[in-house]
C-alpha cells in the first residue's frame, strides 16, 4: 500500500475497510451473553435473586 503525500486526496481503495462495529453472530451471541451475567452479578449485588435458569445441566424453577 503506497504511502498517502500531504494535500492529496484520500482513495478508498488505498486503505482497507475496517468496521469494529459489525459483529459476527457467534461474537452477537457471546455479548448477550455476557451482558445477562454481568447484569445477573450486579442485581445478586444488590439482594435480587435472578440467577443462572440452568445449574449443571439441570433447570432450576423459580
């Protein structure tokens, strides 16, 4: 990729396109995960039980 001199226009097609904003479905499906841990921690913080559904394969009722 050649280097871009001062005052030139910039190509798109010189730089590649890069967007860390577009998640896969698997990297989708991780983050929701996530988020509904960090969410269960925090509310187990403040004396709300809203814990794990399954517990070592075993659904656990409520």
């Amino acid at each position: 990729m050649p280097l871009q001199r001062p005052g030139l226009p910039l190509r798109g097609e010189d730089s590649p396109l890069i967007r860390p904003y577009v998640l896969t479905p698997e990297e989708r499906q991780e983050r929701r995960l996530q988020r509904g841990r960090r969410r269960a921690l925090w509310l187990a913080v403040h004396g709300i039980d809203a814990g794990p559904r399954w517990i070592h394969g075993v659904e656990v009722v409520s």
